[in-house]
C-alpha cells in the first residue's frame, strides 16, 4: 500500500488542484505538497548523503514538480511561499537526468529575472549543467570535498573574475562561501 497509495494520492491531489487553483489562484494544495517535496529534497541528504534511499525521492520530487511546473508555470514566492518556491528549485537541481534539467533551466532563468525565483539559484543550475556537459562552471557554485574535509572548487572558468559574476546573481563571494561549506561540513563531520 505505502509508495504506490502515496504516489496515486499525490496525483489525485496535484489533478484537484491544477483544476481548481487555475480558476480561483489558490495555490494552497500545490504550496503543501512542494513543501513536502522539500522536506522529502533533504531526507537522505543530510548528514550523510544516502544515494540509495535518496534517489527513488528525487525521481518522484522530479515528477511532482515537473507537472506544476508544466501546468502552472515557475510559481514565485509571492504565490505559493518561500520554502514551496525553493522546492521548485531542489527538485530540479537534483533531478537524476540532465536532459530535465537543461528542459526547466531557461524557464528557471525567465523565473529569476521576473522575480519569481532567487537568481542565485539560476546560477546554481547553470553551473550543474554545464559540469554535466563536461565544460567549466560559470559561478563556482559547485564543490568537492577533499579527504581532509575541506572543500574546493574545480573546472571554473576565468577564476580571477569569479566574484563579480556570483554579484551580479546575489552571491557571496567566493572565498566566503568555500568558509560556509567547510563549518556545515566540520559540523556535520562532529556528528559522526
């Protein structure tokens, strides 16, 4: 009964609602489920990434957001709440084919210009996407950890230049954010 009642009942609500919130724009049902969708984005994530457990969410995360996405365009957060909005976002960040993520990338982008997404997190995706076509990042947003649990950034473009590309999307600079991800990553290695 477990996955399959919830995925049908996920549907049936995502169904009764795309009807009914384009008729009166009362996203309520679609701001409840996408923030199930985040609660469920970071179940298996945090502390410890868990791939195996992770995954079969993503891919369902994917599906239910695509649809909104689909149905309702890139609700920003003025609609549907901040933590709902990001949900839009992690779903398509971690969705498990690049193929998604290149499809919902330019909406994502017209989403931040218009406001209704942080441009941060079009810079982001950006830089998923062009590691994942194997070309250097843009705005050094992603980052290994080396054994030692310090992180880096690798495979960036025009390094010297980095910090007024992540300005001019509302990000820290470079050096800051590398400090940020070293203390979570100290405070998730002392919970061990």
């Amino acid at each position: 009964m477990g996955t399959k009642f919830n995925s049908n009942y996920t549907l049936l609500i995502l169904i009764l609602c795309f009807s009914g919130c384009k008729k009166t724009e009362n996203y309520s049902e679609v701001r409840r489920t996408l923030e199930q969708v985040l609660v469920d984005d970071q179940k298996f994530r945090t502390p410890i990434f868990d791939f195996a457990k992770q995954a079969p969410l993503d891919r369902k995360n994917t599906e239910i957001v695509t649809r909104i996405i689909d149905s309702l365009g890139w609700l920003g957060k003025d609609k549907i709440g901040k933590d709902a909005n990001l949900a839009l976002f992690t779903a398509i960040q971690h969705a498990c084919k690049l193929s998604t993520m290149e499809k919902y990338l330019p909406l994502l982008k017209e989403a931040a210009y218009k406001g209704n997404a942080e441009k941060g997190q079009a810079a982001y995706l950006i830089d998923r996407v062009e590691l994942l076509n194997k070309r250097k990042q843009i705005y050094g947003t992603q980052y290994s950890i080396r054994e030692d649990g310090t992180a880096f950034i690798e495979n960036l473009i025009d390094s010297a230049h980095v910090n007024s590309r992540r300005k001019s999307m509302d990000l820290f600079p470079i050096e800051r954010y590398i400090k940020m991800i070293d203390s979570s990553n100290n405070i998730a290695n002392n919970r061990k």
